[in-house]
C-alpha cells in the first residue's frame, strides 16, 4: 500500500480568492511549482508546508493529507 499527498491548497486558495501567483509570491516559490503542489506532483518540505498553512491560518495538517492508495 502507498500513500498519496492530498492538498487543500486550491479549495483554500478559491475561498480566500488567491491567485497561484499570489501565493507562490508569498511564500516565494515559483507559480509552477505551485501548481505541481495543487495536482499532486510535488511534495513540499517541512517549511514549504508550513508556511503555506500559515498564509491561510491553517494547520499543515489541515492543508496536507496523506491518502492510503492500492498503488
């Protein structure tokens, strides 16, 4: 079994009306890898996960879910 990272990032980004680029400026990454974070194709660090929820007021783990998978 393999577990899959889930992210809330784009339904937060949504409620809040943040733009990716918005977002990636303020936690100063590239708008790209923003996008690979939303779709799942990234995997952040510690610090990248925090300061995400931060920006949001969230929890990392409010923001950031492991998903069991049949992989």
């Amino acid at each position: 079994m393999m577990a899959k990272l889930v992210t809330k990032i784009h339904e937060l980004r949504r409620e809040q009306k943040i733009s990716q680029s918005e977002l990636a400026e303020k936690v100063n990454i590239r708008r790209e890898t923003l996008s690979h974070l939303e779709n799942g194709k990234y995997n952040p660090s510690l610090k990248l996960a925090m300061d995400i929820a931060n920006v949001f007021g969230k929890t990392v783990e409010e923001v950031f879910q492991f998903v069991d998978t049949e992989e």
